[in-house]
C-alpha cells in the first residue's frame, strides 16, 4: 500500500464539513468588506519567492519545495499567497482599475518542515492583501476585518499584539543597534541565529530556542528608533483600535518572519496552544511590489492557518453546530419504481434541492435508515401501489408525519415548501 506524505493529511468526508463552514464564513465576511477573490497556480518561478521573501529567511533556506521542470526552469510550490498575489496585481496591472484593490485568495501552501502539532507540509491559509493605500486607517480596518472573522468563527480568548518595525528611514538604526547587542552575546546564541545574526538578524526575536529568547528578552527595542512618521502611523492605528474597542498589547518583540514587512505588524495569538500559538498573522509591506518589478505601491494583509483556527475551535471544545435536515430522498419498494425516482431525483436537483435515491438495492428499511443517517428532511416513498394510484407518500422524517400527494404534483410541493420547512 501507497501512503501518503507524512506532514501532509487527508481531509476526510467527515472532516471536510468543516472546512467548508470555515470558508463560507470567510467569504461571507470578506466580501462585506469588499474583498475580491484571487485564484493563483500553486507553483511559481523560484526567483519570486527568493526575491519577494527574502534570500535569509528560513523559509527560502530551508522549507521552500522547488524543482527543476523538464525545460530546466526552476520552480517552487508556493510557501505563501502574498508574493504570488503582488506578481499577479502587478502582471495584470490591477492598481490602474483602483486606487485600493482588495484581494483574498484561499488555498494550499508548501513547506518542507518537520511534521509537529501545528505545523504541517502542505497547509491551507485565507490570505488578504489591501493594496495601493498608505495611511494608518487601512490598517485598523485590515485588522478588524481579522478580529471580526475570528470572532464570527466563534474563536474566544484570543490577544491581539501589535507592533511597528519601521521603515527603510530608520530601521537601519535599530538593526546596527541591535547587532552590535547580539554581537557580544553571540556565544548564547543557537547555530540557526548565528546565521540569522549576519543575514537577517530581527528573526532572532523570533527564535524559540530558551536562550535565543533570553537574549531578545534583554535587547534594545525598536520604539527608541522609530522616526516620527512611523512613530505617528503606528500611534493612529492604535487610537482607531481603540475606537473600535479592540483591545490590543504592544510587543516590541513582535517581527514577522519575511524581509518585505514595514511599519505595523499584528498577531493574533491563542495560548491554549501551546508552542504553535499564532492563528493569524500580518502587516505592512509598503516594499514588495516595487521588488517585484511593479511601482512604488503601499501594502497590508494577513495569512489566517485554516488548521491553526480548527484545532483552536477544538481546543477550547467549542460544539459543532449540528447538521440541518435538508433535502429529499427518494425510497422505493421494488424495482418497477427506480425509474420514476431516478427521474424524479434529477427534476429535484435541477429545481434546486439537494436529492438522492438508493442505488445499491437496499430495503425499503434499509433506504429509510439510509435517508435519516445523512440527515434528509423528508423522504418520498415510490412503490408499485404508489405508482397504480398516481400518488406517492410524503414523510416528514423529523416529525415523522406522512401523507400521500398526486405524484404529478411532488415536484412543485416539495419546491414551494418554505425555508424553514426544509432546513
């Protein structure tokens, strides 16, 4: 037997309800906001990602899958949607349709990690990039769409941290500053920050190892270093937060793992899961289009893990809601009826219902079992009396009430029921 890739699960039927009711909510939410959805392939030139993400982050050193295809060009499953998502809006030149373009892709992404609870090789994210607009108000509202999403998900417990990292203005300051601190400590360091100290040293914050932490716990912060237009953004996204009444902590420690982040930087955490606690994570990345070939051209977004926001609705036992009765199926006793209920069942789908039929000749007992195991409002009951008398019988399976109908009109009854009847 073939099994699958370790770090990279089967969504089962039975789990995949759950996804989907994750999603719908997501679009449901995004598109109040006026969010467009985005479809990019999975895979890309590799020189995107090296030059988008940044050549010293562990993500390009380390995780990124790539291969050479069979014209010898290198390519690479996408370890993140925004760099894949600014190629797209500036290949396809959608800030001339917009000043502010507002884009959300949801898809699989690809690293090659070790396998760890909360962390997986292939993952699924909700990504959401606002495009084109420099001031501070895009992104208190990139930020409250987020806490508004979790809290439609019903996630509860949940800390917002909030930071800025600056700008090309005075980042360089902190970052000398901070080397020459790391510098003198280099001895406490792991070998991973030892790399990190001479190609992208802020990722030391964002070390996990004991004494990595000790050492940023000591280190100079950036709020010392903050020019004053990044001092003066990052102090009117806290006072529109506030506005909303979404409580949030400043954490000078807060850096978000990619080379393209300026000014605001957000998490949201949940400690109920240990280690891997981050549901959702973003920015600003006022840099990246310009990397990317495009015009100089502000940015913000997000990555929500789909997996992240399932094991913490698990974690903190929240009950799924139970499945609705919807639908019809259609029983028969004896074969003379199947094809009056085959028909019957594709007129119902293409009305609009969800409809199914027994296609392994299983008892009439067998079908009825069957019909409230996947939970169908009502059954339609088709046999050689039903068919000689023209008519057919109705079941309420939740009430259990049943009637016969003029098997002419069964069609239009079950279509003009209203909602609440057949959810």
């Amino acid at each position: 037997m073939i099994k699958g890739i370790r770090g990279a699960p089967d969504i089962l039927p039975e789990e995949s309800g759950k996804w989907q009711a994750l999603e719908i909510v997501a679009r449901d939410v995004l598109d109040r906001y006026g969010y467009s959805e985005i479809r990019t392939p999975a895979f890309e030139r590799t020189e995107l990602f090296v030059r988008g993400i940044g050549e010293g982050t562990d993500i390009v050193e380390k995780e990124m899958y790539t291969f050479e295809d069979r014209g010898g060009e290198s390519l690479t499953l996408r370890p993140e949607a925004t760099a894949s998502l600014m190629r797209a809006y500036v290949e396809h030149s959608l800030g001339a349709k917009s000043s502010l373009v507002k884009l959300y892709l949801i898809g699989p992404m690809f690293r090659h990690e070790r396998p760890q609870s909360g962390r997986f090789r292939q993952f699924h994210q909700v990504d959401v990039e606002a495009v084109g607009s420099p001031g501070p108000a895009v992104d208190a509202e990139v930020v409250a769409l987020l806490h508004h999403l979790l809290e439609a998900w019903g996630l509860r417990g949940i800390q917002l941290h909030l930071n800025s990292i600056g700008d090309p203005a005075c980042r360089p300051a902190y970052r000398q500053a901070f080397v020459a601190y790391a510098e003198a400590r280099r001895s406490a360091l792991c070998p991973d920050c030892h790399v990190r100290l001479t190609k992208n040293p802020l990722r030391i914050l964002d070390c996990k190892v004991p004494s990595c932490q000790q050492v940023a716990a000591g280190a100079p912060t950036i709020s010392a270093y903050l020019c004053e237009p990044c001092r003066d953004h990052f102090a009117a996204v806290r006072s529109m937060l506030d506005g909303l009444k979404i409580e949030h902590a400043v954490n000078e420690r807060l850096v978000r793992g990619l080379d393209y982040y300026t000014r605001t930087t957000f998490e949201f955490l949940n400690t109920a899961l240990g280690s891997q606690n981050a549901v959702a994570g973003g920015g600003r990345y006022d840099g990246l289009v310009e990397e990317l070939g495009g015009p100089p051209t502000p940015a913000i977004g997000f990555a929500i893990g789909e997996e992240r926001i399932l094991a913490s609705l698990e974690a903190q036992q929240t009950p799924p809601e139970s499945p609705t009765y919807t639908g019809v199926y259609v029983a028969t006793a004896g074969a003379e009826a199947f094809p009056t209920a085959l028909d019957l069942v594709q007129t119902l789908r293409r009305r609009g219902l969800r409809a199914a039929l027994d296609l392994e000749g299983r008892s009439l007992k067998g079908q009825m079992r069957q019909a409230n195991k996947d939970r169908y409002r009502y059954s339609v009951i088709l046999g050689s009396d039903e068919l000689a008398r023209g008519q057919a019988t109705l079941k309420d399976m939740l009430s259990g009430e049943q009637r016969a109908i003029p098997l002419s009109e069964v069609v239009e009854h079950l279509t003009r029921l209203p909602e609440r009847e057949q959810a």
